[in-house]
C-alpha cells in the first residue's frame, strides 16, 4: 500500500472511532433520560466513560491524518470544505467536552444517590434534563456527522 492508502485507511479508521464513540454515547445519555433510578443513571452515564477514549482517538486521528492527507494529495488548505470541516471539528470537540462536564456532575450526583439509598431526586432529573448541556452534547454529535458530510461531498472542490 502506498503512503497515501495509509493515510486514507487511519484518518477513515479515525472517523469511524469518533463517529462510534459518539453515537455509543448519546445513545446511553438518551438511556439514561428515561429511567429515575439513581443506580441506573450512574450505570448508563459511567458507561459514557468507555466510548469516551475512542471519541479521543478518533477526533486526534481525523484531525491530524486529514490536514496530513489536504498536504498530501495537494488540496488547498483554504477550500470551503477544508475549512468547514475543521471549524466543525472544533465545534464538535468543544461543545461535547462542556457538555460532558455537565454530564459527569450528574454522574456523580446519581452516584451518590445510588448509595445513599436510590431514591430519585429532582436535582438529578434537573441534571439530567439541563436542555443546555443536552443540546451542546447533540449539537458536538451533529458537527462531526457534518464534518463527515464534507468530507464525503467535498464541496468547492
């Protein structure tokens, strides 16, 4: 395989790990949007934790690997879709980390709930449905499937 197959199979390899991560992700959120169980909650939103390392990998992957592909293959670095698709990954990173934050405070408040003898909380169900943090989480999940869009349609190319 050429350098470039390479470069093309991780950075392909790389969106698949993001794309994966944070779908498994907002998937357990949702899960956990509908039970009341502080024992539940903590288990939905502490499996959070394992997409979170594909998420990592895959978001540096894609970064890295597809500015090394625009060198490569001789792309301008400021075509729309270059662009976009780096503004979108920025978006997506930094909305699904202040988003996470969020999410990880009513982790926490579930488990604690969870040994304090399981009781549902309004605090948590506030936690859990903060409509901000919520949509940062889904609006970093909807900039990485656009990031995808570029990078499939290429437009201005």
């Amino acid at each position: 395989m050429s350098g470039y197959h390479w470069l093309l199979t991780l950075h392909v390899t790389g969106a698949f790990l993001l794309l994966a991560g944070s779908t498994i992700a907002g998937l357990l959120q949702l899960l956990a949007l509908r039970t009341d169980r502080p024992s539940e909650i903590a288990q939905l939103l502490g499996l959070i934790r394992v997409a979170l390392p594909l998420v990592a990998l895959g978001a540096v992957l894609t970064l890295v690997l597809g500015l090394w592909l625009v060198h490569h293959v001789g792309y301008s670095y400021g075509t729309f879709w270059v662009w976009g698709a780096v503004v979108g990954w920025v978006l997506g990173s930094g909305l699904g980390k202040v988003g996470g934050e969020k999410q990880k405070g009513a982790r926490l408040l579930a488990e604690r709930l969870a040994g304090e003898g399981d009781t549902p909380s309004a605090e948590l169900h506030s936690l859990l449905h903060d409509l901000k943090a919520n949509a940062m989480s889904w609006a970093a999940g909807l900039a990485f499937y656009g990031v995808l869009a570029l990078m499939i349609w290429k437009p201005g190319q």
